[in-house]
C-alpha cells in the first residue's frame, strides 16, 4: 500500500480528522434530484441491488453528508449512518430527522454482531494508517452470516500518486498521513484476512480533472473546476489509468 501524506497547518497523528472531513462536507446540502439521477446509474447501486434486497439493513460506514443513507431509504433499504465527526452527525439528525445516524469510529461501532445485511462504505477504511484490517473485521462482525460488505479506495496507480504529488506539495509545512492507496490484490489480501469471501472487485469508471490534469485542476475553481471536471469525466473515464476508486464486493461466511 502506497501511504498518501497531505500538509498540516498543526502538530497532529494524521491529516484526517473528524474536523477536517466536516470542513470538507461544510456546504453539503440535502440530497438533490440530479444526485439522486447519478447514484440511480452508478456501479456502486448497481452493486447494491445485486447483492442485497430491498428492506435489507445496511450501514454506511462513514456516511459523510447522508446522501447515501437518503438514497437507499428512498428505495426500500432500512439505511444507517455512521460517522466520527459529531459535527456532521449533528448537521445529519436536523436535515434527516427521520433516518438514523451514528456518531462512532467505523473500527468500534456500538451495533451488535450481527446487525446488518450489507455495510457500504465508499473511500473511507484507507484513512486509518494501521491499515484496513481493523474496520473490515468490525464489517465481519456486525454482518448476518452471508452479509455483504461493499468497500471502495484509492487505486495505486502512477496517476494518482502524480497528482497527489502535485495537488498537494508544500514546501512550508509539514506533512502527516491522510490515506492509503492500493492495488485490487492488496485490498483483496485485506478483505480475505478480515475473514471476507471476494465475491467481485473492479474499477469505478470515474475519471476527475485531479488525475487528468492535476496542475490545471490546481488553479481553477468554481465554475470554471466544474466544466472542467465534467469534460475530464466525459471523455476520459473510459481509460484506466485515469480512475480514481476500486471497488471490492465481500461475503461473510
């Protein structure tokens, strides 16, 4: 695994923190129907609806802003949130009201073993520099026997390592560890050691304007990002080297 740093303006373990992702998911609103049209065609509900019926119980383990949690229960899933930034998880329980959201670390949930049918949980267990294994086996855990965990990272690919390199070298302050990026046999390994089955792995046929042209996507913003960022999708995503997540589908025994 490839360990990805980031800049710190302040002594800290790591580059990811509680505050930092609600900084990050800070002008986040609530679902919207052009999202709603997105995730309806993406491979990860694909993947959801291949592996767990509707009415099934499944956590999102690091729900971020709840867009997630709010798709699924609009489609019949009995959807949870989970999150380590309190702020985020106050933010959630006042735009969702009627759904459920957990403030906890995804390696030590309050559920009970056994909880859950499926656990989603897109570009998160990579944040934890002891590696995946702790958050995948807390998945195992709370799983039913024949749950489904769908977990998605960071490709270690030369493109992303050039374009973290790029997006976010500093010469003035130091750097602590924000992520790991893996290959599909190094995940693979992780699941497998968890105690998982692979069921499926693959890419995400996304491409963003980071990889494509990271010293661009560096100067722009606002609209101008945006456009950008959507030509960049359009016309390159069909390329491998330009994706940015890999996707991993387990079984519990």
């Amino acid at each position: 695994m490839y360990k990805d740093t980031r800049p710190i303006s302040e002594p800290t373990a790591t580059a990811s923190t509680p505050a930092m992702w609600a900084t990050n998911f800070a002008s986040s609103t609530r679902l919207t129907k052009r999202q709603e049209a997105q995730f309806s065609k993406s491979t990860e509900t694909r993947l959801i609806q291949q592996y767990v019926r509707p009415g099934g119980r499944i956590l999102d383990a690091g729900c971020g802003f709840g867009e997630w949690v709010t798709f699924l229960r609009n489609r019949g899933y009995d959807a949870v949130g989970c999150d380590f930034s309190d702020e985020l998880i106050n933010r959630l329980r006042v735009a969702y009201p009627a759904s459920e959201w957990i403030c906890s670390r995804i390696e030590d949930t309050p559920f009970e073993s056994g909880s859950f049918d499926g656990v989603i949980s897109w570009g998160v267990i990579e944040h934890d520099e002891a590696g995946p294994g702790a958050a995948l086996r807390e998945f195992y855990r709370i799983l039913k026997p024949g749950g489904i965990a769908i977990v998605t990272v960071p490709i270690d690919s030369r493109a992303q390592r050039r374009s973290a390199e790029i997006l976010h070298r500093s010469a003035n302050l130091p750097k602590a560890f924000f992520q790991y990026f893996m290959t599909e046999e190094e995940l693979a390994d992780e699941i497998t050691g968890a105690g998982f089955d692979v069921l499926g792995k693959g890419t995400l046929p996304v491409a963003v304007l980071q990889l494509v042209a990271p010293r661009l996507s560096r100067i722009l913003t606002g609209t101008a990002f945006r456009i950008a960022n959507r030509l960049a999708f359009t016309l390159f995503s069909r390329f491998e080297r330009f994706r940015v997540m890999l996707y991993s589908v387990a079984s519990k025994n």
